[in-house]
C-alpha cells in the first residue's frame, strides 16, 4: 500500500483524492475478506488527473464478514469503480485479458494489491 500511495497518490488534486478513496477500499478489504485486488485504469499511468481508479476484487470464503458488500449503498467511493470477480480464473482474467491490454490490444501493467 505504502508503495501504491508512493508511485501514484501525488501529483494533482484528482490523484491524492482518489487515493485517499483506494486506501479506505483497501481496509475496508482487508475487514471483509477480500484474498486479492487488482488496480488498473488512468490511475496507474502518469496522467496528471486520472478518470478513476479501476478495481477488481476477489472475495474470500466469508466475504463479507459483517461488512456492507460492495454495491450497497453505505460503501460509496465515487472514483473507484469496483468489479468482484467470480473466482481465481476470473480475476486473472480481468488482470491479464481485459486490464492487461490498452485500446490498442498493446500489453500494459496493472497493480495487485497485497491484502
């Protein structure tokens, strides 16, 4: 996390907010048993002011351990832009197919948190 916030939480109002809102996502991660997050969009560029933050979560076996699931109305994070994935399979999915290549069909990185 502390490396997230390094590389990419500085450098415009729109990233330092957005970041703010990636690290409440992540507690809140951690206290619901999420096993894995993958962090994608504008937000892991070097654009000054990225869009959002594109998040796609892989829920533990007792997700969500007495926390507010994602979509519920008390967990609003207006940048994030949050997808639960499937399983294994789906997650790796979206990491390698769907966040893995740009517009372009060019391979790019994505971010996975440790949770």
């Amino acid at each position: 996390m502390d490396e997230l916030e390094e590389r990419f939480g500085f450098g415009s109002p729109e990233r330092e907010v957005e970041t703010q809102e990636l690290l409440q996502l992540i507690d809140w991660c951690q206290r619901a048993g999420v096993r894995r997050m993958i962090v994608n969009g504008s937000f892991v560029t070097s654009k000054e002011s990225p869009n959002d933050v594109d998040v796609v979560l892989l829920p533990g076996a007792d997700y969500p351990r007495g926390q507010a699931e994602v979509g519920d109305e008390e967990l609003l994070w207006p940048f994030l832009q949050v997808i639960v994935a499937d399983d294994d399979a789906d997650l790796d999915r979206w990491a390698l197919d769907d966040f893995g290549t740009d517009r372009n069909q060019q391979l790019k990185g994505v971010v996975e948190v440790r949770l």
